[in-house]
C-alpha cells in the first residue's frame, strides 16, 4: 500500500529529494515574453486557490508590494446562490447568484470544457437589477442552495505588459449545518501581466487550481458533500469541430483530470489515485503528440518534456504496486511459511514505499507548482493560436485530421508483422506502446465515426492491451525481482514467471492475430 501519513499529515518517514529531470532549468514553460502580449490581446479573469492561513503571507508579499498602484481596499462580501427546490437550475448546469441586489445567472459546472478552462473564473450568463429581468427561464420559486460570507482585498499592480488587478476573497462558504473557510485569489488584466503575477505568487505561496467555483463548492458544502471533479476519464471531442476546438476539448478535459487525482496522491491509502493520475497523464501526453501536427509550440513541447519525467517517477511507483498486488502476493500466498520468500516481500514493500514517498515530494514541491501552473494557463493563454504555420491545419475540420492520425497510428502498430511471438521482449513492448498510442487517439476520436464497427475495434484492441499488459507486467516483475537481489527468493519470482510466459504469449497472439487482421472504423 502507499505510504500512510503520520499524525501531523506528513509522511512517517523523510522524503527523497525531487529527480533532476523534473526541476525546471530553462525549459520553455509559458514564461511572459515580449511575443506572448502581441500573441494574446484579450484580458483574462483567472481564480486560484490559496489556503486560508495564507491569506496574510499574500498581504505582504515582496513581489507583490514592489507592484503595487496604491492601497489595499477592503469591503465585505455576501453572496447567497439560489436554484428552485428540485435543483432546476443545476441540472441546466447554472446557479443564480445575489450580491448587494444585483442578480447573475453564473455556470455551475462546465457544459462545454472550452467555455470554463482551469484556473478561469466562472462564467457570468447574464446579470440583472433583478431575477425577472433575466432573459433565462427560472424557477417558479427559489431557494438558498448556499452562501459566501468574508471580505475583498483589492489592489491594482503594475506590469511591464499592462496592469494587473487582483482580489483576494477570504470567509468563508456557509450551508445550513455546514461551513468551511475558503480563500480565492482574483487576477485580472491582460494575459502577459498575469502569467507574470500568478508566477511569482506560486514561487513564495502554494497557489492551488480550484477544482470547482465558488458557487458549486458553496452547494456541496450545503449538502455536507465534497465537489464533484469536473472532468474525469477520457474525453470525447464532439463531431463538427474544428481540429482547434477539438484539441482544446481533449486538453482542457485532461487537465482536469491530472490536477483532480494530484490533490489524492499524497497521503493516499490506496493505490487508485497514482494509477488515475498516470492514466490521465499518458492520455495527455498522447493528445499533445496527436495533435502536434496541428498544434505546435516550444511552450507545449517544454509541458511534454516534464509531464514525460513525473509519468517516469508514477510509473515506478505503479510497477511496485502491480508487483505486490500481482506476482508477490501469488507467490506469498503459495509460500506462506517460507523465510526467504517473506524477506524478498518486505523489501518490494520498503521499495513500494520509497517510491511513493518520491511522488510525494514531487508534488510538495516548487518544481510541481509551476508545472501545474502551467498546465492549468496553458488553455487560457493557447500559445499555439495565432501562429502562421498552424493556422490552416487548427481552422480545418476534425473528422479529416482525425482519420489521417488514426490511420498513421494503425500503420505504426502493425509495421512488426503478424507474428509478434518472433519478436524479442523489447520489440514487443514497443508494439504495446503503439498500441497504447492507437487506444487513447481512438477513445477521444470514436465520437467522429458512430457505429458497429468502431465498437467492435475498440474492443479488441482493449483486449490486445490487456494481453500486451500481462506480458509486460511479467517482463517488469522480473525486473523489479532482480533488483531486490539474486537470492532464493528472487529465483521463486523468476521461476513463477517463466511458468506462465508461454500461455500469456499464445493469448496475446491470439489478440494481436484478431486485430491485425482487422479493418479500421476511420
């Protein structure tokens, strides 16, 4: 199991230091530079999240003092959010909000992932002096579904790239029974002078990506619930896009889902959330591939680079996970009584547990920060719109680019030839990569081609991947045995292992026979 926390939320033992590869030295992140200004000329409005004991480490910030236009101005702040009694309103995915007599129909949760990027304030529909002024049907009756009680901070900054404006909202969310202190902080300005704020506020302060808006976290709390997340699993692009929106559908969307599972990691009593995390992680990392020929920057290409090295340090964590819950427990369960089989466990576990204490101090870390900052502006800031050799290929349509990425993808798949038992284990974990890469463009794409026949595919090349997996599991186990040492113990696992290799490889031909011979949905 992951390693537990200790009393004080921490982990019981100290952590090891973050791998080099993952500290940021000169990567092109998504830094303000002189082009990003003339790139990107509309304002932004961006909502993080701070803890609410941080709030007054915000107040006297270095960086934001040598910024500073003037005084902070407080005023209070009361917000109550309405929906009718059978939640009306939240099933259309909106929630009327009333502050100081102004009405706002504001976005709960996201319809479409490109209208509410991460790190974006929600969206306002409509506002109005009253709740009969509003052009969207409501409720006969309304009802309280939660509220804001707390201060603003105001205070205007300057920038090289424009002027700045943030608010920090610090109260607390209030139910009928419930209450939870909650702190947000507001930025506002043109996109250049924010990347730079928000920079400098995650390097001294631990700047959170609000997993939901104020009005949806203020209605969970009403129910005594946790948010729901905004995006989990794969994320099917809707037919009729362009290949623009199609690529920002899938980023925003899987961004989501990295950030969500992040938050679960640390501290984390089953192995769940570092398997999700690295699932969505490899979606994400294949969506920037597939749709690289379209979508194209240094920016991008930098957030690749690192995602590639935290998918490296899950990826041990989840190979010791897939050891012990597979191979080592068949094996203990088979030798219970037998020493040198116990010892060989229990290092696996103490190297299961180092693993998880390395992704641990990843993500407390600086380096983690900025990447998630990343991740979560990447969306808003779009670094790859507005370039000349991407233009034509964002603004065409998504069914043509997508059957010439599935097609190049097949192509890559079946290169080994239809007998992959010749192949050597490398070969084949190569082929299972590709095949991985063809699953994940086919999950975000099957939406473009409804039907029998891409159902069908998708089946058997899940089950190629399964099969594809079980050989792979076995090739890391013996691995992963071999380095917990050459004794008897080790050469059980060797020995349990090479027992079932044959009967895993004529199933996994047996998959790879189906779909090789098979035609593509595309």
């Amino acid at each position: 199991m992951p390693a537990r926390p200790a009393g004080d939320g921490q982990l019981s033992e100290a952590a090891p230091p973050v791998p080099a590869d993952l500290v940021p030295a000169g990567h092109p992140a998504l830094r303000p530079d002189p082009d990003l200004a003339s790139r990107l000329s509309s304002r932004l409005s961006l909502e993080f999240a701070l803890p609410p004991g941080q709030a007054a480490r915000l107040l006297r910030e270095p960086a934001l003092i040598r910024r500073r236009l003037g005084r902070w101005r407080t005023s209070p702040v009361h917000v109550v959010w309405h929906d009718g009694p059978d939640g009306e309103l939240a099933d259309r995915g909106l929630v009327l909000a009333e502050q100081r007599g102004r009405w706002r129909l504001e976005r709960l949760v996201p319809i479409r992932p490109t209208e509410w990027p991460p790190a974006a304030a929600a969206p306002v529909i409509h506002e109005a002096g009253s709740p009969a002024a509003l052009p969207e049907p409501l409720p006969d009756r309304l009802v309280p579904v939660g509220a804001f009680s707390g201060q603003a901070r105001r205070l205007a900054l300057s920038d090289p790239a424009g002027e700045t404006r943030l608010t920090l909202l610090e109260g607390a969310i209030r139910g009928l029974v419930h209450e939870t202190p909650t702190c947000r902080l507001r930025l506002e300005g043109e996109p250049a002078s924010l990347v730079s704020v928000a920079r400098e506020v995650a390097a001294a302060l631990p700047l959170g990506i609000p997993e939901a808006g104020l009005a949806a976290e203020a209605a969970a709390t009403a129910r005594g619930q946790l948010v729901a997340p905004r995006h989990l699993g794969a994320p099917r692009i809707p037919p009729g896009v362009s290949v623009g929106e199609a690529f920002e559908t899938v980023l925003i969307h899987l961004v989501d889902v990295v950030l969500h599972w992040a938050t679960r990691v640390p501290g984390a009593v089953t192995p769940e959330p570092v398997h999700q995390m690295r699932v969505g992680l490899r979606r994400l990392r294949s969506a920037l591939a597939l749709f690289r020929p379209a979508a194209d920057c240094a920016e991008l290409r930098g957030v690749h680079a690192r995602l590639k090295s935290l998918a490296r340090l899950l990826g041990t964590a989840r190979d010791w996970d897939v050891f012990a819950e597979g191979v080592g427990a068949e094996i203990g369960a088979r030798f219970p009584e037998d020493g040198a089989v116990r010892k060989m466990l229990a290092r696996a576990d103490r190297q299961r547990q180092a693993a998880y204490r390395a992704v641990a101090a990843y993500l407390a870390s600086p380096a983690w920060r900025e990447l998630r900052l990343d991740l979560a502006l990447l969306p808003s800031l779009r670094p790859w719109r507005d370039m000349p050799e991407t233009d034509d290929a964002l603004a065409g349509p998504i069914e043509d680019f997508a059957a010439k990425a599935l097609a190049r993808r097949h192509r890559h798949l079946v290169m080994p030839g239809s007998d992959l038992r010749a192949l050597s284990p490398e070969a084949r974990h190569e082929l299972r990569k590709q095949a991985k890469r063809l699953r994940y463009a086919a999950e975000f794409l099957a939406p473009l081609f409804p039907g029998k026949a891409t159902r069908k595919f998708l089946a058997r090349l899940g089950k190629l991947q399964d099969a594809l997996g079980a050989l792979n599991d076995a090739e890391v186990a013996g691995t992963l045995a071999a380095d917990l040492g050459h004794g008897y113990g080790a050469g059980v696992v060797r020995g349990f292992l090479a027992a079932g290799r044959g009967d895993a490889l004529e199933r996994a031909q047996f998959r790879w026979k189906k779909l090789f011979g098979a035609d593509g949905f595309w």
